[in-house]
C-alpha cells in the first residue's frame, strides 16, 4: 500500500485543509507601517490599512478566522491595563474596519492585559507583583465587551485567570451578545517558547526577569490540564486551546479524548522561530515541515490550528489541488 502515491491516499487517515487554520497577525498604529519582527522572521507588525490587504488575502485563501494581537504604544501602557477598555483602542478599529470590509470573514481578539500593563503581566499586581485574580477578571469581562460591540466574532481569553470564562459568558448573555463564541486558551503553561511573542507585542521588556508561573500552568502537569479544561467548559467555553503546541501534543490526545469537544492547539512563537532558523541555514525543508507539523496537530486530535505558518499552508494546499 504504500508503494504508489495513489495507494497512499488511499489509505491516509489524517487530512489538512484551509478550514482547520487559524491565522494570528500582529496589530499597530499607524499608516501604511510594516515593522518586521526580528525573532521571527516573515512575521511583521501591520497598521490597520496594510491588515485590511492581508484579511482580503486570508479569505481568498479559505481561512475562516484571523486572530488579532495588539502592539500599542509604550505610552498607553499602564499598571492596570486600562487601554484595553478604550472602545476606540487598535483592536476595536481594526476588528470595525476588518468587519465593515469582509464581514465573512471570521474574527478573534485575545482577552488579557499583557499587551497594555506596564509590567508586562495578564493582570493587576500588587505591592509583590502577584496578580490579582478577581479584580483582573472584571477588568478582563469589561475588554471583552468592548471587543464584542467592535464586532469580533470570537473571543479568546488567554490569561488563565480563574473564573473569567463563567464571568464572561454571563456578562455576553446579559448584553444578549448570544452569538459570540468563546475559545477558551484553557491549558495554557508557563512555557519558555513565548518569546518572540512578548517581542512582538512589547511585553517582554516590561516583563523583564518576571514570569507568569503563577497563574500559567506548570508544564510538568497532564492531569491539571484536564482540570482547567473541564473548568472552562462548565463555566461555558465552546472551545478549548491547548497551548504552547507541538511539546504538547499528549495534553491536546487527552483533552480530545476525555472531552469530544472542539479542540484547538497553537503553533506559538518560538516553535516558529526554530523551524524558520532551520529553514533558513538549509537544515530541513520548509514546506515538507511545516505540513508535517500540521498533520502531528490534527493527528494528535486538534480540530485547528494557530499558526504563523497559515498563509503558506493555505498556498501550498491551494496549489497541491
């Protein structure tokens, strides 16, 4: 069976296609700007004009969601994140601005204040830099309305607060936004392979030698994921993410199988990076690796993937017919 490529198809368990892609673009002010991010390579910051382009693209290709992350200016950063309530902030004018121009176009914003604290954490701190877990949630239900009003589609806390899914999904009823779809990044670790992530989004200086141990999970923990996932459901997420991705593919077999729900990995920063450098010195062959990768996603259970990688992919698929 496996002499002849026919025969291979034939018996092909695991398929990609454009609709199991996710493509996560960097935001920020300005006009006609494209700032590359020098960790990773291809990926750029992009003014909400120069978006617009790559949204018309993201949709010729057949991805069905473009998930939107902030780079604000330093100045709007503040210890309580209060920027991400700005209903005129970057990502409500460009989730406006990508709705008004394709509004079939699928649109998710990530739900946490990393992007606009000061110190770089998901939430409100104190006196000893621990964050705060229920003063952050309101602030974190307040973003979220404001994310919804602009228009999004999806909204994807990814701050591993407790409870904020619960508190969420009642202030979206209350508010009768019951079209809104929650992707709850409900097994998120305190992974090393953010990096180039916090660089994108200018979080990593604020941060400096702090880490998010706290109230990310602890990568040596299976069982807990399980927890936070079967948290997250009950308190009304439609679907879970597990995150970072392919370190973690066992958590994403077990999240699947335990719970048959909509299931979501993200490819995160550093894992593009590493492929990119090897890409680029000639060390493995980008196309061939990246559909591999896509197929240990899917393979693994995953439903869709978050990937820096979604445009290529889509192209690539597009081509093979």
């Amino acid at each position: 069976m496996r002499r002849d490529d026919f025969s291979r198809r034939m018996m092909r368990e695991t398929r990609v296609t454009s609709d199991d892609l996710i493509y996560p673009v960097f935001v920020t002010e300005g006009t006609k700007v494209r700032q590359p991010i020098a960790s990773m390579p291809g990926v750029e910051r992009l003014s909400v004009d120069i978006l617009l382009g790559v949204a018309e693209e993201t949709l010729k290709l057949g991805i069905p969601v473009l998930a939107l992350f902030p780079a604000i200016e330093p100045s709007l950063k503040t210890p309580d994140g209060a920027e991400a309530l700005n209903e005129k902030g970057l990502i409500p004018r460009a989730v406006s601005a990508i709705k008004r121009a394709f509004p079939e176009l699928g649109v998710m914003t990530d739900v946490a204040l990393d992007p606009y604290t000061s110190h770089g954490q998901d939430g409100v701190i104190d006196d000893a830099g621990y964050v705060i877990n229920d003063v952050t949630v309101e602030i974190l239900v307040k973003q979220a309305l404001v994310q919804v009003a602009a228009g999004v589609d999806i909204v994807a806390p990814s701050d591993m607060m407790d409870g904020r899914i619960g508190a969420i999904r009642a202030a979206l009823e209350v508010n009768h936004h019951i079209h809104t779809r929650i992707l709850a990044y409900a097994a998120k670790f305190a992974s090393g392979f953010y990096g180039p992530f916090r660089d994108a989004v200018g979080s990593a200086t604020n941060l400096g030698r702090g880490n998010k141990m706290t109230y990310q999970m602890d990568p040596a923990n299976g069982d807990e994921a399980l927890r936070e996932v079967a948290l997250d459901l009950a308190e009304g997420a439609d679907m879970v993410m597990v995150k970072p991705g392919m370190p973690y593919l066992d958590i994403v077999r077990r999240v699947k199988d335990e719970f048959k729900v909509p299931t979501y990995v993200y490819q995160v920063s550093g894992e593009y990076a590493m492929l990119k450098a090897a890409f680029q010195n000639g060390w493995l062959e980008e196309k061939k690796v990246v559909l591999e990768s896509m197929l240990a996603f899917k393979r693994a259970g995953a439903d869709g993937v978050l990937t820096y990688f979604a445009r290529d992919v889509a192209r690539w698929l597009k081509e093979e017919g």
